[in-house]
C-alpha cells in the first residue's frame, strides 16, 4: 500500500486525539456521579495530547511535500535569463541564408 | 522568467532529446513554458511527433498547440512550406480562429510581404480591436523593416492603453538601447524594476544603462543597482561584479582631486574583486592572469 511513516504516524496522531477527548468526556461522567468539582484534566489525557499535538504536527509537515527557498538567490528563484520576447519576434534573420539542414515534410 | 532549476532542466532535456533519449513532448513543453527560442529544435523534434500519427494521436487535444508550436518555429527557420501545410491543417480544424487568422498573417510577414501583412493585421483589428498580441506584431513588422522609430511611435501607443505590459516596455527599451537613446531607455528600465522588483536582470540592465549614460550621479546610482543585482543573485551574477568594479573606478577618476570619497560602503570593490577571482580560480584558472592585469589597469584590488 502506498502508505507512507509519515501518514501512518499522522494516523495514529489523531487516533490518540479523539482518544483524548474521549477520555475526557468518560471523566466528565465520573465526576457528575462523585459530585466533584472539575478542575482539569487527569493527567493521562495531558500526556496523550502533547503526545498527539507532536505526532500530528510532525506528519503535516512532512506529509504534504518538501518546503520551497524563499531565498532570491537560490537555484529555484534565481533568474538566469528573461525570456526570449516571443512576441516581438522577427524573421529576417540569418535563418534565411543557412537553410535548415534537416528537409522534413508533413507528412498525411 | 527562466530560474536556474530550470535552466538545467532544459540543457538536460535538450540533451537528452538531442541523442535520441526520447522526452521529445516533455522538451516541447518546457520550451513553450519558458518561452525560449529554439526554433531549429522545436521544428526538428515537434515535426517527428507531428509526422507520428500514433503519437500525435496520444497528444488529444494538446496536438493543435504542437501544430502552432510547430509552425511558428518553421517560419523562424525559413522552411515555409512546412508552416504553411502547418497552418493548413490548423485553418481546415478551426475555420472561423482569429488565433488562426494571427497565424496566416505572421506567415505572410515570414516571406517578407510587409504590405499584405500589414493589412491582415489591419483586419483582425477590425474585428478587435483589443487584441495585444496584434497591436505587438505591428511594432514587430515595423522593426522587420528596418523602421525602428517607426516602431517606437507604436510602441508608445500601445503603450498608452496597455501600460502593465512589462514584455512591451523591455521590447521599448531594448529598441531605445539600440539606438542610444539611453535617457528614454533608462525611463523604461525604471518602468520594469518599479513592477517587477525581484528581477535581478532589469536591475542589473539599468545599472549598465546609467553607467553607459556616464556623470557622477549615474555612476553612484549604477553602483547602487549593480549592488542589488549581487544582493537579488546571492553574488552568483558574475557581470554585476564586473559592475562595480568598472563603476569604483570610474567614480575614483572624478572625485580625484577632489579628495571625496565614496564613504557608503568602501569595502564593496574588494569584496567584488575577491568575489570574482575566487569564481575565476574555481571556473577557469587559466584566465586568472587576464583578470589581475584587468583590475590593475583599472586601479582597484582586493
């Protein structure tokens, strides 16, 4: 399959989140029927957030594709030569005197 | 705008293409995307696709824009029977195009019929008379002629109604600098950096158009310029350096008795000097000896 460690891990990111806030909502229940304040989380769905904030974080980073240079003078952005302006161009030329070599015919 | 990636993209296709490696529709791709004029090429290898009926096939529609591809190269190389049956393949698929219509007229500048050209321009304007790439074939059939200020008064007009036209103001410049008329192609050049700001080669064609221009206010622009130029190409923009050592010594000739020295950056020519004998050295050794005679003639070291 053409999963990558990347997606998988992203996977198993968000798998441990909604693992979180299902554990929070199970405790919310628990502590309705004790009759107790709520005054955080326990400390296993803290642990399982950072766990699946960092996972998470990771994968979207690395899954989509690499970063591009905002550098100007790196290879991708750095201008070597403008185009040639297309649409100015004019034919007399040294063309007309070295007739192509080549003597093809569209053929059909 | 050609990058360097893509630069050597190209030389590698082209090479690739050349030695009969395939890649031949990729090449054409590239080409007509970077708008470079290899038309010897394009008319070679997009003729033995053309000529392929599998492969054409293959193409779907793609196989119209390969026709004028095709014909516009073999216009540029002379081999107008080809353009023509091009052409006529393209006028028999879509009969009522104007993009058609440009072709046949661009086909009747190619055999050198100016007036006949003329006036098929004159018609498709008829008909649109906001067609840009015909209001730019005019300046161009004035210039085939010889008729260069011809093509400047129609440029201006062009220019008039289409201002954000950056390939008509380099088109404009580049005529102005034929001619010498360097103040008006300096106009054009400040045109281009204002829209295009990021483009190290119209800062780096400024600098050569004030230095050309010449006076102790243009020189320490210039110098200016050929300094953004490095900044924009990480150093890598080896007439940029030139730049600022032939604009340092020209400003040393004019404030020489004066004893006013440039006092911005005093630094800038050495680093300049060490930058391109350090190129030298590593791209070509042998010429190493040229260039320290160059910098000692014209006073500046590292």
């Amino acid at each position: 399959m053409g999963f990558s460690v990347g997606f998988v891990i992203g996977l198993v990111g968000v798998l441990i989140l909604s693992h979180a806030a299902y554990s929070t909502s199970q405790y919310r229940g628990l502590l309705k029927i004790t009759e107790d304040e709520f005054s955080g989380p326990p400390f296993s769905v803290v642990v399982e957030l950072i766990v699946g904030l960092v996972l998470c974080m990771w994968a979207a980073l690395t899954v989509p594709g690499n970063f591009l240079s905002i550098h100007p003078h790196s290879d991708e952005n750095r201008m070597v030569s403008l185009p040639d302006n297309l649409d100015f161009m004019i034919f007399n030329h040294r063309g007309k005197v070295f007739v192509p070599e080549i003597n093809m015919k569209l053929k059909h | 705008m050609v990058t360097k990636s893509e630069e050597t993209e190209l030389n590698r296709l082209e090479s690739q293409v050349d030695n009969g490696g395939g890649g031949a529709w990729e090449y054409l791709c590239l080409v007509r995307k970077l708008k470079v004029r290899r038309s010897d090429k394009v008319l070679k290898h997009g003729l033995s696709i053309l000529n392929d009926s599998k492969k054409r096939s293959s193409l779907g529609s793609e196989e119209w824009t390969l026709y004028e591809e095709v014909a516009i190269a073999a216009m540029d190389c002379q081999s107008l029977e080809v353009a023509k049956d091009c052409v006529n393949v393209l006028r028999k698929k879509f009969p009522e195009s104007k993009r058609v219509g440009r072709l046949e007229a661009l086909l009747l500048e190619a055999k050198g019929s100016w007036g006949e050209a003329e006036k098929a321009y004159s018609s498709l304007l008829e008909d649109n008379p906001f067609d840009q790439v015909v209001h730019k074939r005019r300046v161009a059939l004035a210039k085939a002629q010889g008729n260069l200020s011809g093509a400047i008064e129609w440029l201006n007009k062009y220019l008039e109604t289409f201002m954000a036209d950056h390939d008509a103001w380099r088109e404009l410049a580049e005529i102005y600098v034929s001619l010498q008329m360097y103040k008006q192609a300096a106009f054009c050049y400040e045109e281009l950096i204002l829209s295009q700001p990021t483009v190290p080669l119209f800062h780096l064609a400024y600098a050569d158009v004030l230095y050309t221009l010449g006076g102790i206010e243009n020189l320490l622009t210039a110098k200016k310029y050929y300094s953004s130029t490095i900044d924009l190409t990480g150093g890598k923009n080896t007439r940029a350096l030139f730049g600022i050592c032939l604009c340092t010594s020209a400003i040393a000739q004019f404030s020489k008795g004066r004893n006013k020295e440039d006092k911005d950056c005093p630094d800038l020519q050495s680093l300049a000097t060490a930058a391109l004998e350090k190129e030298y050295k590593q791209r070509a050794s042998g010429k190493l000896t040229v260039l320290t005679s160059a910098f000692k003639s014209l006073k500046v070291s590292s």
